[in-house]
C-alpha cells in the first residue's frame, strides 16, 4: 500500500518500530501512534512503559499519539474506538508488528474490518532470528525492560539489544524476538528518531513471574 496513511499501533518495543521502518521504507506514511494503556493511563498494557516515555518517542518520532485506556474487558471495544477515530482522519490501513502467530493476526484483520482499515503486517513470517538481526543492522537501540522469569532468567533484564545479546540469546535456544512472551524491550534511538530518548534507570518491579525495569526521562 504505497502511498496509503496509516496508524501504528505502537507499544515502543522493536517489533512495532521495525514495522513501522519497514512500513515507511515501502512508501507508507504514518500519521499516528496508537498505544493502550491500563485503566489508570499510567502504564502501557503491553510493555508497561511510563505514559511520559512513550511521550518522548513520539516527539522524536515526529508523530502524534493516540492513546486508548482499558482493562482486558473492554480492550477490544475501545481499540476499535481508535481506529475507527484514525479512519475518520483519514488513514486507510494499521500497521503491527506480529510476525507469525495466527491469533494475533486474526484479531488484527477484524478490529481494522470493524473500523474499514487494513491490517499491514510488514514482518509477518519472517525469520524472528533475521528480523532481530535486522532490527539492530538498521541502527535501532533498545533496552530489555521486562522479562517473564517463567520463561527466561532475569539476568537479561536491563540488557541492551544487540548483535552480541542476540547471539548470546540463539546459543542459549532463547527467542531473540520474545513471541512466546519471554521478554519485552523498549526502542530508544534509530534512523526514525531525530534525537536519542534520555533516560535513566529506575527500580526494578517484581510483578509475579515478571520482573521489570522502570525507565524514566532523565
């Protein structure tokens, strides 16, 4: 769709900016960011990244935000309500990061079906080792700020994404795209940022089986 506006949905991690670099590199102009947020608006639902933080890519970004607050219940309902808000402004289709899991694609085609927009799904299965390589070969910078100890061990909290933790990553048989939920990160410079997100590090949460790192503007 060359040419076509889109909205992003955008939870700051790399899958989403990847998509949204292969999306703008295709010919597609983003006009929006689309974020969920807890009912309190005071973290993402997805990676849990501070409201300000996601503030900060957005400016270096250079695009307006739309931001949707739910509990799990309501979720659907009211990410439709955006979209169906980014149709009236003039998007034709919304961008997402999945890369291979048949559920998330099929929400994704329906929620835009509700609102008349088409799902772009630039990563859809690639390989997730090639698409982290690519994510960093690209110049991207990111943070791993939440990891499911269920699943991996804690030791890569905090860490930076890289070629060097992705071969870490593979020889150890983790996913360097974390599709199973093993890990989320949080993008902080790129090609697409006009300057570098300043941040520091705050207290590491112990949310359950999840342990997170609480990045915050500097």
């Amino acid at each position: 769709m060359s040419g076509a506006c889109a909205v992003v949905s955008w939870s700051g991690g790399k899958d989403s900016c990847l998509a949204l670099w292969r999306a703008v590199r295709h010919g597609v102009k983003p006009v929006a960011l689309l974020t969920m947020l807890d009912e309190s608006g005071e973290r993402s639902r997805s990676h849990g990244a501070r409201p300000e933080v996601l503030a900060l890519q957005a400016a270096a970004l250079g695009l307006p935000q739309r931001l949707g607050c739910a509990s799990w219940n309501d979720y659907r309902e009211v990410f439709v309500t955006q979209l169906r808000a980014a149709a009236a402004d003039g998007c034709q289709a919304a961008v997402f990061g999945d890369i291979d899991l048949d559920a998330h694609r099929e929400w994704e085609e329906q929620v835009c079906a509700e609102a008349g927009l088409r799902a772009m799904l630039p990563l859809w299965q690639e390989s997730r080792a090639e698409l982290a390589r690519e994510f960093v070969a690209a110049g991207f910078a990111a943070r791993i700020v939440m990891v499911n100890t269920s699943l991996i061990d804690e030791k890569w909290l905090g860490r930076v994404f890289d070629a060097a933790l992705i071969d870490e990553m593979l020889a150890e048989g983790v996913d360097p795209c974390g599709e199973g939920g093993e890990f989320h990160t949080l993008v902080v410079d790129g090609p697409l940022f006009n300057r570098p997100l300043a941040l520091k590090d705050g207290e590491v949460a112990r949310l359950g089986e999840y342990r997170a790192l609480d990045l915050l503007p500097a």
